[in-house]
C-alpha cells in the first residue's frame, strides 16, 4: 500500500492507494476511531463493494443510502434525500459519511458532509479511475444546477481517501479509458518524464496490469496533492488542472452530456488546447502530436466529432458559466509537462485552431 499526504491550509489527510483496501480492518479503525458511520453509494457500486465494506467495519454503520445511478441525480433533490436520511439516523457531528462510489457520489456525499451541522468529516473510497486520479482528492464538493454543471458546492476536505485499485476490474472500457484521459493530463501539464512513462506503459495500463495502474494512480495522486497543496482555492495555479476542460465543457453542453464521457471531451479538449498552443507560437508540433499519439493509444477520442460545428463550440465557451467574469483565459502548453495560464486569448485564435487540421 502506498500512502501520500495532502496538506492543505484547512487540513491534512493521507490517500491510500492499494489492492483490497476497502476490506482493511486497520484502515478503517484507525480513521473511524469507533465514531459513527453512514454509508452513500450507488445502485451499481454497492452490489460489488458494500458487502466488503460492512464486513471490514467494526460494527454496523448508522445507516446507509443506496442513490440511483448517474450525473443526472447530481442534485439538490439528492443531496437533500442525503441530508434527510442524515437526521433521521440520528447522525451527530460525530458521524463519519463514506462515500463509496465514482465522482458523482463523492461530489453528493462530500456536498452534504460539508453542509450537515456545518460540516461532518466524510472518507472518499473511489471506485472509478477518475474519482481515484481527481475527484476524490482536493476538497471540491459539489451538486449540478440546471443552469451549469457544479454551480453549488463548497471546499471541504475529506479526513482520508482510500483508493482500492482492485474495485477498477469492474469498470467498463470507456469509463476506465475516461480516467486514463486525466492521468495524461498530469503529465501533459506538469510532468514530462510521467508522460515518457505512460508512453512506455501505455499497454500495460490499457490491460489494468495492477503494477501499472498502481503507479499512474500514485503520480497522478501526488501531482493533485501538490498542486491543491499550493492553492487549495483555486485562486492561482490548480486552474492548470483545467487543461483542456474549457474545450471539453463546451463539447459536453452541445453534445447534452449524451454523446462523450467527460474523461472522452477532456481528451479532445486537451488536443484542441495543444493545437491552438502550436498555431499562437508557444509550443511545437511535437508537443501536440505525442499527445495524440499518447491519447489514441489509450483507445480515447482525439478528434472533435464531424458533425459538431466548430462556431458552436466557440460560442458554448464564450458562455461558459464559470467565465462569465473572466477575460478568456485558457490553459495552453509550452511543451509537454509545461502548462501555463494563458490571459487574453482572442476569439478568433481559438475558432482558427478548432477549425485546422491535426499536425502532420
Ligand atoms: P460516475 O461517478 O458517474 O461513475 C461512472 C460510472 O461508473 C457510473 O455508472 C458508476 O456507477 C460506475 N462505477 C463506479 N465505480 C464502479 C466500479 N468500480 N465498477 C463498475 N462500475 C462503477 O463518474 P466519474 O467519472 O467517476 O465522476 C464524474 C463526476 O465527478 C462528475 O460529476 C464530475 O463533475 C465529478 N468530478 C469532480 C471532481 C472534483 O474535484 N470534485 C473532479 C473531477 C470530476
Ligand atoms: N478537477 C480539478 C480540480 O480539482 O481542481
């Protein structure tokens, strides 16, 4: 088992990654400390892993809420059911919530840990490779508003993270390619050796080889704890976490979260991101092309679908909800393992680099 600190001005806590930890006895003793617990997770998640789960704790949990699954229960309906249920376990300051399940169910249970009697401890137990890599660490809770994705939500730290690599064997192709798409990322905005490493690896992650999948975990889990560590706010350097999302938001609205996984758009997004990089001058044509190569050969889209008009994703951008007070800032590369905050970006750049071809 591997364990790294997350130290944040509002807390510190460990993530552990490793194989069958949701049935450590240990772990949980020690983060429970005999308090309470009270477990979310999902109609997908829970026949696999809650038995597990009930088995390693020291006695039987305060209660247990089973979500139906999908973003689309992402609410304040949802979280209010959490915080109902809450109450009605008699749930004290005390109280503990686990949250057993992908992003989604962290984000509800963090969400209603953070606002239950100001704020209850929660434990993230991830199940997907991108609630593992992202979601779990860094203290973002958050529910949708029909008006934008993750409009209400607040900061709040989990008092640990238990990262069980084995519960990725159930995921399906496409949500675990999804998570691989944000482990590229890390490497692509902030580690070129990491990026070497998962070109010569690329197979063996693709076959969930655990050697493999334990390493990208881990590095991708120390670049999110450096960077949340430095600005756990996001008032400076963890917007570079964003790379390629602002593209990918946009193709997330016009394709109506039905078409692409948000891990897919982020691959696509990541690319655009590489390509405008290229055509403004300020990295070259390799950088964008290893990503491709990188991206293709974990089996993700790299390519905006043909029959999305490229105008249109330019105006989704402009109205972005989170950029609405912001001049157009995108996060752009130098080169591999080199992003930056780029301020000032015109319109018409971003139209001419969704609209060009993909480097030779
Ligand atoms: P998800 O939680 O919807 O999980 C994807 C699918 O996999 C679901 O159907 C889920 O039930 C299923 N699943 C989960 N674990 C499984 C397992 N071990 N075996 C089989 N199936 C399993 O999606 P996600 O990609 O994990 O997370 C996306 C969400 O995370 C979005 O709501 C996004 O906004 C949020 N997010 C939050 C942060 C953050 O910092 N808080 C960062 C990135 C994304
Ligand atoms: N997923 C981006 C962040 O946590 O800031």
């Amino acid at each position: 088992m591997i364990s790294i600190d997350v130290n944040t001005a509002s807390g510190g806590y460990p993530v552990y990654i490793g194989e069958n930890l949701i049935s450590s006895t240990v772990l949980w003793q020690r983060h429970l400390q005999r308090r309470p617990a009270f477990i979310v997770s999902n109609e997908v998640v829970a026949p696999h892993y809650l038995q597990h789960l009930l088995q390693a704790l020291d006695g039987e949990p305060c209660g247990q809420l089973i979500l139906p699954d999908g973003e689309q229960h992402k609410t304040t309906g949802i979280w209010r059911l959490i915080i109902d249920r809450l109450v009605q376990a008699n749930a004290t300051r005390d109280t503990v919530i686990i949250a057993l399940g992908g992003g989604v169910i962290g984000d509800l249970a963090g969400f209603a840990a953070s606002t239950y009697m100001r704020g209850i401890d929660v434990i993230q137990v991830p199940t997907t490779l991108l609630a593992q890599v992202d979601a779990s660490v860094g203290g973002k809770t958050a529910v949708n508003h029909q008006a934008g994705k993750n409009l209400i939500g607040a900061f709040h730290q989990p008092t640990a993270v238990i990262a069980d690599i084995n519960t990725l064997n159930t995921l399906n192709e496409r949500e675990y390619g999804a998570g691989l798409a944000e482990v590229v990322k890390y490497g692509a905005i902030r580690d070129a050796a990491f990026f070497d490493w998962l070109d010569n690896n690329a197979k063996l992650l693709g076959s969930r080889i655990p050697d493999a999948v334990l390493q990208a975990v881990k590095a991708s889990v120390e670049h999110k704890a450096a960077v949340v560590a430095a600005d756990e706010k996001e008032k400076g350097q963890r917007a570079l976490l964003n790379f390629g999302h602002s593209f990918a938001h946009a193709l997330e609205t016009i394709t109506r979260y039905q078409s692409l996984l948000h891990g897919e758009a982020v691959s696509i997004g990541m690319v655009a991101a590489a390509r405008l990089s290229r055509q403004l001058g300020l990295c070259d044509q390799h950088a964008e092309k290893r990503l491709i190569r990188l991206l293709s050969g974990l089996g993700l889209p790299v390519a905006i679908p043909a029959e999305i008009d490229r105008q249109d994703i330019v105006s989704a951008m402009r109205l972005d909800k989170k950029n609405l007070d912001q001049v157009r800032r995108l996060i752009l590369l130098r080169g591999i393992g080199d992003a930056f905050i780029a301020e000032n970006i015109r319109e018409a750049d971003i139209t001419t680099a969704l609209k060009a071809p993909e480097a030779a």
